[in-house]
C-alpha cells in the first residue's frame, strides 16, 4: 500500500544528497471530516532513519507541521558509488515502510 | 456466502503479512533514537529547544543559511532547505513561530558524514518568521527569515 521512494544525486561538493519521498496522509489532527463534522485523527510519520551500508547516519523527526507526502532530503559527506542507503519510516499508528537504494 | 468466506479468508492473510513485515522490520528501529515528544505539541519556543537541543542558548550565525520561499502561495507545502558549512552537526531543527505547533522538524546526526543539508516540505498556518538551528560541537546557531503565506494565490 504505501510506497516510498529514493532518489540519489551526486553533490557538487563531494557525496551524496538522498531525496526521500513518501506517501503519507500527514493528518495533524485538527481537520473534521466534511460529512460527518468528526475530527479526522492525527495520522503522521515520527521518524524516519537513514543508513548507510547498514549503519545509521542520520534520523530524521517529523511532526504534523510537516506537508502531506513528504519529501525529504539531506547529505551524506561519505558516501561512495556501491554503498547502500537505505531509509525507514514509522508512523504514530505503528505503520512502516522502507526503501533501499546502491549508490551508482 | 462463498464469496464472504474467500475476502475474510483475505484479510487475515494480509494483516498476518503486515505484522510479518512490522517483525522484520524491527531491529533497526531498536536503534533508532526515540522520536523527542516534548518538542512536537503547542509549545513555545523556547521550551521545543530545551527539548530537542537540551539547551536554548543561540548564537545567530552566518554558517548556517535557509533557503525558501519569500512569499509561499500555498501554506500547505512551503519547501525549505537548511544548509550549514559547521563541522560536526549533531542536530538540525526548524521552528515555524507562529504555527499551533511551533517545532516542526528535526534532524538528528548519528555519527559523521551526514547534516550539512537537511531539506523538507512544511505546513504554515500564516505569515510567519521560520527560524533554523543548527547544534555544532555543542553549540547552538540560528538563521531567521520571513515566510509570507498568501491564502488566496494571487501571489499577492
């Protein structure tokens, strides 16, 4: 059901930016449902993990003020081509997803 | 009737894959460092930096910079990006003054390699001051800069 994806670009300045972007309602808990007047329950992404080769560089702490699907990305100075990045997200609802990519 | 049977029969079998794949998944999670609850919520300030840093001292610096719109036409996805040229970042946060929620996200560095950038897609209620720090060797810097939200589009 949810899909994430990854997009890696070499960097002017040596490494690698990873683009992570995930599918995700991002409900802040605020909004009603237009029908029935009840609140629509808050339904975000906590954290989201990056590693390379295996190891964990960097994670990432989302709260409701970010955009639905959100779209992040950040550097890796250490980065080679062969490495993998892999990324996983959860969810206050206890949903999970990942991704994995070789640098090229 | 047969065919009531076949789609419950369907969905155990796919909650049964779900919680599989939730077991797989766990061993990293084990190490990932606990999503920082006292910083999210309606706070103020000075209080999500306390949180998230562990300290509010900030000292306002050049070597960290934030590009984003000036004037976003669309609240609800205004991108940003925060760029530092510190060594040793061991943590990045951004704060939307004036949103129910102030601090909106936060990176956290494990190790070298990784911090120099951390983009995202955020939320504004309003016009707002959007305010980024960056924890370098134990020290907190900032950059600020205005957002301006315009409900109706018009660029206005």
């Amino acid at each position: 059901m949810a899909s994430t994806k990854m997009k890696i670009k070499k960097s002017a300045e040596g490494g690698h930016d990873v683009m992570v972007l995930a599918k995700h309602p991002m409900e802040t808990g605020l909004r009603k449902d237009k029908k029935t007047g009840e609140k629509i329950p808050a339904h975000f992404i906590k954290t989201m993990e990056f590693a390379l080769n295996g190891t964990a560089v960097a994670q990432a702490d989302l709260g409701t003020g970010v955009s639905t699907n959100p779209l992040i990305s950040i550097h890796l100075a250490n980065s080679k081509s062969g490495d993998t990045v892999t990324v996983s997200w959860v969810d206050n609802m206890g949903e999970s997803d990942s991704a994995e990519k070789t640098v090229s | 009737m047969k065919r009531r049977i076949f789609l419950k029969g369907s969905v155990a079998a796919s909650t049964l894959a779900v919680a599989a794949g939730a077991g797989l998944l766990s061993p990293t999670r084990v190490l990932a460092a606990a999503w920082p609850e006292s910083a999210f919520g309606p706070r103020p300030e000075a209080e999500a930096l306390e949180a998230f840093f562990g300290s509010s001292d900030v000292v306002e610096s050049d070597e960290v910079s934030l590009k984003a719109p000036l004037q976003a036409e669309n609240g609800a996805v205004v991108p940003i990006k925060v760029m530092t040229s510190l060594a040793n970042v061991e943590s990045i946060g951004v704060i939307v003054v004036k949103n129910p929620a102030p601090f909106t996200t936060g990176l956290e560095v494990m190790g070298g390699g990784a911090g120099a950038m951390y983009s995202a897609r955020i939320k504004m209620g309003q016009t707002s001051p959007v305010n980024c720090y960056v924890k370098a060797g134990g020290k907190i810097y900032m950059t600020s800069q205005e957002i301006k939200v315009t409900v109706g589009g018009c660029g206005g």
